[in-house]
C-alpha cells in the first residue's frame, strides 16, 4: 500500500532515458503523430485535443521508472499474473 508520502511519487520520479521535446505549433500534426507513434487510439486523440484547447506550444515525452501508483499496481497485476511484465512507462508533459 502507497504511503501519504508516496501519493504522487509517480509525478515527481526523474525521467530515466531520452527525453523527446516537440513543437505542437504548425504545422506539426497531432493527429500524424499519433497515428504513427502512438497507435492511433481514441484516448491519446482527446488528450491531445484538450492540450490544444489549451494552446498547448510544446509537448515532451520522457521513459520513466514505475513509481509510487504505477509501482503499487505492477505489484499488484504481478501478484495475480506470474507471466506479467510492464511495460516501458512513457510520461507526455503538454506545455503552453
């Protein structure tokens, strides 16, 4: 179980890799991007229409570690399924 302390551990954790920054202005293509890089799901596209609703400027990708929530959850699937592995964990900042 998650601490008090822990509650937002997944928000703050450093980012472990490459870190992928992007011009949202045009004439980048959100709608390009996410079909080629982020398997074109229905989630990602409203994610991505609420960033430019917000005159979203600059998007980042970074690889994270599982921390705080995402670590108790890992745990928790492994518990239940011993075949399971995670995934690569990908955190995208939108910023104006």
């Amino acid at each position: 179980m998650i601490s008090p302390n822990d509650m937002d551990a997944h928000r703050r954790i450093s980012c472990n890799g490459d870190l992928v920054i992007l011009d949202l202005t045009q004439p980048f293509s959100s709608f390009d991007f996410i079909e080629a890089n982020l398997g074109g799901l229905p989630s990602v596209r409203r994610i991505f229409s609420l960033a430019r609703s917000f005159d979203a400027q600059t998007f980042i990708i970074e690889n994270i570690s599982a921390a705080g929530h995402i670590e108790d959850e890992n745990s928790e699937i492994s518990s239940l399924y011993s075949d399971y592995k995670p995934g690569d964990l990908k955190r995208f900042s939108f910023l104006e």
